[in-house]
C-alpha cells in the first residue's frame, strides 16, 4: 500500500532514517492524494489510509499533504504538517501526527469527491435500506452504530455517508474509531471477520434518524417532514459549501421515499432495539 518513492527527501543528514520522508500518492472515490510523511509515521497508518484507497501514480493531483519532522531546542520531535504548501499545524507526538494524517486525508476525499456526497454519519442496513445517524464526530454515533449491528443490522459506516447521484448510499468500510480501549477492543472482535469480507452493495436510503443523548430518555421519536430530515442531512454534509446545488440535488433524491425521525435518546441499546423496530 504505501510506496516509497526513489526520490526520497533528507532533511538533515545527521538525523538519520528517521528524517527520510516517503512519498506515495493514491486514489480513493475518485480524488487522487499525494502524501510525503517520514518514513517511522507510515506505521501508525491505516491501509489503506482512506477506505477504497488504491496506490496511484498517474494524472493530476487534487491535494498534497506534507508532514515535516523538525526537533525543538530540547530535542522533542516536532511534526510540520502542510497542506499544498500551506501550515496547517504541528503536532509534537507520533500518534497525533498520524490522527491528523489520516483525518485531513479521509477528509480531503469526503470534500472533493466528484459524483458523490458525504455526509458526516453512521450507517447500517436494514432490510435492504440504509439507516442513516446524521453527527458529527463525537456524538456517539460509532457506538450506536456497534448497537445496530449487534441487533442484527448490517454495518456500512461509522463516519460517512456516501450518497451517489441516485440517492444510494455507499459503504465507508473502516473499523469503527471508539475512545475507550475495551470499546475499541470489543467493536474490533464484533467487525474484524465481517471487515476482512466483500463491502455490501449501495442501497436505497431508507430512514434518516436525528438523536441527541439524553440520560434516562428512551426513544420514542417524533416524524419529521421531508423538509426537516432534508436540513437534517445539509447540516452534516461535507462539500454542501463547495457543491451547494449538487448537495441539495443529491440528497434531496435520496430522501424521496425514505422516514425522519428525530428525539432524545438513552443509552445506545435500547435505542437500537427501538430504532429497529420502528422500522
């Protein structure tokens, strides 16, 4: 997956390895990415580093990203990350450089992909239809996702929604990013043999669900109107600012014949049970 290139940068000679930068470009739905990082950041990489991404050296380049290793006047490694020749930060540990490599690129794509719309939530699939969590990273979308899944739906994502210009919704295969290790642990055991499988087909969208936590509720949502479980999507989508008319177009589509509901939930279990049974 990730190719070092022959011509490999050194910044400082008597630095060492660690300091060589290895440059590999890829594609993934349709955006091709050039990413030159030092060569001890490739291991804290995913592969592939967006899902779907392939190795590709050919045609123009939709973005560069760049991530310099310096040293602080202590010694302390210091991560230059730059965007088409723009700082876009620094990072002073290994890890965080990673995380920050693999958001912008994951990013980058969901912002630029031609054809398609990405819209910030967790998906699964229910009989035959896509169940659609609009959040954005950190409103516990991941773990309502695992909750669907053990309850017997299919997983699609736990990040993105893909719609394409039929209104489908696409796969976003990667293992579900959870902050508790034990979660971590227990959705890598829940999806790793359904992971290393063939991607599920796009499916027609089916129901958009719209929840925020709130401790001892259950859900028992409210019917939302086209219009609302429309704003409900914009207000999650990735290139709505960039593609604004392409956006409404899409998802508007993909709503036609699909449900919205919207009301507070309790913990992710029993919102499961009772999201699937409503539908």
């Amino acid at each position: 997956m990730f190719i070092v290139s022959p011509n490999t940068d050194v910044c400082d000679s008597n630095l060492g390895a660690e300091m060589l930068n290895s440059v590999f470009p890829v594609s993934a739905w349709g955006v091709r990415i050039d990413l030159s990082v030092p060569t001890l950041l490739l291991a804290e990489l995913p592969a592939p580093i967006v899902p779907g991404a392939e190795f590709d050296n050919r045609g123009p380049v939709d973005a560069e990203l760049s991530v310099q290793l310096n040293h602080s006047v202590e010694g302390d490694p210091l991560y230059e990350i730059t965007e088409n020749g723009k700082i876009l930060g620094i990072e002073t540990s290994l890890r965080g450089a990673a995380e920050a490599v693999e958001s912008w690129a994951q990013l980058t794509v969901a912002t630029l992909a031609k054809g398609l719309v990405f819209v910030h939530a967790g998906v699964v699939g229910w009989r035959n239809r896509a169940v659609v969590i609009p959040g954005r990273s950190l409103s516990g979308k991941s773990t309502l996702v695992l909750e669907l899944v053990r309850a017997g739906a299919d997983y699609y994502s736990d990040e993105y929604a893909v719609f394409d210009s039929e209104g489908r919704v696409h796969p976003y295969w990667r293992l579900p990013k959870l902050r508790a290790a034990s979660d971590q642990k227990a959705a890598s055991h829940l999806l790793g043999g359904i992971l290393s499988g063939p991607p599920p087909i796009p499916i027609p969208l089916g129901c958009v669900l719209i929840s925020r936590y709130e401790a001892e509720s259950s859900w028992q949502p409210r019917r939302l109107t086209s219009g609302k479980t429309l704003l409900g999507l914009l207000d999650n989508t990735v290139p709505l600012r960039g593609r604004p008319e392409q956006s409404i177009k899409t998802l508007a589509k993909a709503i036609a014949n699909a449900r919205g509901f919207e009301g507070p939930r309790g913990e992710a279990a029993d919102f499961a049970q009772r999201a699937l049974a409503l539908l």
